[in-house]
C-alpha cells in the first residue's frame, strides 16, 4: 500500500530525530528524514506515521 498522506501535512512533520524534514518512500511505506547524516525511515502503518525514534529503521538496515 502507498503512503498517502495530505501534502499539507507532510509540509509541517519533521523528523522527531534532527528535526529535519521528511521524504515519502512509497515502496518501503515509510517517511525517511532528508538528514543525510540523520537518515532514519519511519514507518506509515494505515495511512499513520509512527514517528517514534525507536521505532524508526536506521540506513544501514534492511
């Protein structure tokens, strides 16, 4: 399922991390912060971003 969120919110949802801002993977279902040195994905679970650090998925993970 793709994200599917308002672009109005993805305007204001920052990473909880570096509070830098978001990029929609839609293949992964996730929000990945655009924090090169940041990096964490968030997952999107119905439509939903869960955006709790520990649970966020680090780059060098699968």
């Amino acid at each position: 399922m793709a994200v599917d969120l308002a672009p109005e919110l993805l305007e204001i949802l920052a990473c909880p991390n570096c509070h830098s801002s978001l990029a929609v993977d839609h293949e992964a279902d996730e929000l990945v912060c655009t924090n090169t040195a940041c990096g964490l994905a968030y997952p999107v679970r119905d439509q939903i971003p869960v955006l709790l650090v520990d649970e966020a998925r680090r780059p060098s993970e699968g």
